[in-house]
C-alpha cells in the first residue's frame, strides 16, 4: 500500500478507535456511577426494584430506576442495549494494530539491535497474545479460583505482570506496552460479547417468553462489567504510553507498567467509593505511584548514571553530527530516505545545527537514555555512538570546538 494512503488509513483508524473508546469508556463510568449511586426507593415501586436515581442534566430531571429483572408483561417496546461501543473499539484497535505494528516490515514492533525475529514470527506473537490473553483470563475466571474473588484477581493481576515481562523480551517497550493494552481490551471486548450480551439476551428471551428470568445470569454479567470497568485506566495508560518513553524505555519497563496498571485500577476504585474507600486500597495505589516515580526518576544507562555520560574524552559536534546522519537523518529529514516516512515523524528534523543543539535534551532522553529511538533500533545504533552522544549533550551540547 502507498505511503500516502497508510498514513491516512492510520489517522482514521487512529480516530474512530479514540472516538469509540470515549463512547464505551463514558458508558462504563455513567453505569459503575450509577450503580453505586442508586438509594432505596422513595416510594412503593412494583417489580425486582434494586433501587432509584435522581439526575438534573441538560435542562431537565431525570428519573433512573434499576430493576434486577422484568416481570413477563414489563418488558418495553424499546430496549436499548450497549454493545457496539466495545464491539467498535475492538475492531478499529486490531485494524489499527496491524497497520501501526504488522504492515511495514514490523519496524515499531522489534528492536533488531536486540532480536533477530522474523517479522512473520513477530506478528503471530502479536495476535496470539490476544487469543491467549482472553483464554487465561476466561479459564481463572470459571475455575474454583472465580469463586474467590480477591484470591481470583490477585493471580489475574500476577498473569499481567508476566505479560508484561514476557513481551517485553520479545517487542520494543513501546510495543510491548501496547500489546499488554490490547490483551486487556481483548478480554474486555470478549467479556461484553461472549459473556455480558448473552446473558443479557437470555434474560430478555425469558421474559419475552413469559418465563422468570434466571438472575444468576446478571449477576455474572455484572461481575464481568465490572472487571472491564477496573481494566478501562490501565488500558488508557497503554495507548497513551507512546508518549512518555521514560516509562516504556526504562530497564524494568515490565515492573513500571505492572505498578501503573495497580495504580489506574486503584485510581477507578477510589472514583466509585470516594470516602469510603478502603485504606488499604488507597495505599496500595499511592505506594505503586511513588515506585513508579523512583524507577523513573533516574533512569540508568548500561549501568551508568545520565549525568555521568559526559565523562571520559572530549566529543566536538561533527562527531554527534555524524552519527546522527547515519542513524537518525534517514527519518528526521526536511525529505526522510526512509520510504515508511512522507514527513519527519514528530516534524523533528536534524538537518540544522542550531535545531539539534536545542534538541539535545531530546535526543539524550530519547536515543541516550530509555533508548526507544531510532526505532526499533533500524539503522543499527550502537552503544559506543549512544554514549558518544550523551557525553555530547552532558559537555554542553555546543556548536564549536572550544573544550569546556
């Protein structure tokens, strides 16, 4: 496919996955709200009533009523259910996954200076983390195990921690990071079309049918609802991780996601319970934070601190210029050689002296420090240039050849 029209088939994928995650994510947090909002009702009411909700939104009230099943002759004319909105997320994401990670010779997708995997080995791994994802988490959830809640999700929690590791060894953090995302929106798409929406259809058969509805059967719906509702932080994190390569370009990049994964799901439980959250909830969130924040805050390179890469020898700019020319211009280019680019990504370029001095603490952060640039590591940069650079940057990043 041309260039051109990938990047424009990636800009729309790009936007109806943002669109439909919106959709489906504010679905999930009006209804977990709501839920845990609804009080006794304030007057006699008929039927399986679990409660009621006063709203005022738009100019108007609203009135919610929660029942837990319909009598036979209460089921409405109109039904609205709530299922594209993951249905439409999911699909957009995996069409998006393979034009981003599977398309172009999987340059986002392996670090060739760590992996020789072929592209066709990588992309299977890719996809069938997803199937394995879901098969996991389907077989903890109906083993005895799912009947133990806590027990259930603390060993779901060490499953995605092992993901996280276990990817991160295969793809490049970014990679790795975005396909512990994907399996976890996997399971929450699976989650609403092979356990909640049957469920809800056999509750409404039933009742259509003039038969008591089986409540075991919500019950179970709203256990697995509420799992994708405690999923919806961690999974945002993930597509936003591309962003911030300190996190997915830190030697323990596996332990900072698994933190960060603790942290959102500690973050949604305080949003649904406010002051009646557990302290022990709240601390395990703070704590996870504050180590997320130490394995950041100074990120090593081969063993040696950031602000120690400008020991050793003196490095004047036309030696950083010119690994930045064989390394780095193929993309960040006013016109990149590398077919895979129409425009510098990011419209970094590094054609201008001037430009790369004050791109300098990029570049130490990018391609000295997480390593995560050049991408995948295509152009083949080495650990000798990397420190070549740093030390560049940490003499000053100047432009002429005077010594500090």
């Amino acid at each position: 496919m041309p260039t051109f029209a990938l990047d424009w088939l990636h800009l729309l994928l790009r936007w109806a996955h943002v669109l439909a995650a919106i959709m489906w994510i504010g679905d999930s947090l009006l209804f977990m709200w709501m839920d845990s909002s609804l009080t006794p009702p304030s007057r006699p009411r008929d039927g399986a009533v679990a409660g009621e909700l006063w709203m005022v939104h738009s100019g108007g009230f609203y009135e919610v009523v929660k029942r837990k099943a319909l009598a036979p002759g209460e089921m409405p004319a109109t039904l609205h259910w709530f299922k594209w909105q993951a249905y439409s997320t999911w699909i957009s994401g995996v069409f998006l996954l393979g034009v981003v990670y599977w398309f172009g010779g999987g340059i986002y997708l392996v670090d060739r200076s760590r992996s020789s995997l072929a592209t066709g080995a990588a992309v299977a791994i890719s996809a069938g983390a997803l199937l394995a994802g879901w098969l996991m988490y389907e077989a903890l959830w109906r083993s005895p195990l799912g009947r133990r809640p806590q027990l259930a999700a603390t060993v779901g929690f060490g499953l995605i921690v092992g993901a996280a590791y276990a990817l991160g060894r295969v793809f490049t953090g970014h990679a790795a990071f975005l396909h512990v995302g994907a399996m976890l929106g996997t399971i929450m798409a699976a989650n609403v079309a092979m356990v909640i929406v049957p469920a809800q259809r056999a509750m409404v058969a039933a009742t259509r049918a003039g038969r008591e509805a089986d409540e075991s059967l919500g019950v179970r719906a709203k256990t697995r609802s509420t799992h994708n509702h405690y999923l919806t932080l961690p999974v945002l994190f993930t597509m936003l991780s591309g962003h911030f390569p300190g996190t997915y370009g830190n030697p323990h990049a596996w332990l900072v996601l698994s933190l960060l994964i603790l942290f959102g799901a500690a973050v949604k439980y305080v949003m649904n319970f406010g002051a009646r959250s557990r302290r022990r909830v709240v601390l395990a969130g703070a704590a996870a934070l504050a180590s997320v924040i130490a394995l950041t805050s100074r990120l090593p390179i081969g063993g040696v601190s950031a602000e120690s890469v400008g020991a050793g020898r003196h490095v004047e700019f036309a030696e950083a210029r010119a690994i930045l020319e064989r390394r780095c211009v193929t993309c960040h280019a006013r016109h990149p050689s590398n077919p895979s680019f129409l425009e510098p990504p990011a419209g970094v370029v590094f054609e201008d002296p001037r430009r790369i001095a004050s791109l300098a603490p990029r570049i130490l952060v990018r391609a000295v420090v997480t390593r995560t640039m050049p991408l995948g590591n295509l152009t083949g940069m080495t650990e000798e240039e990397r420190r070549t650079l740093g030390a560049w940057i940490a003499q000053g990043a100047r432009l002429d050849s005077a010594r500090r």
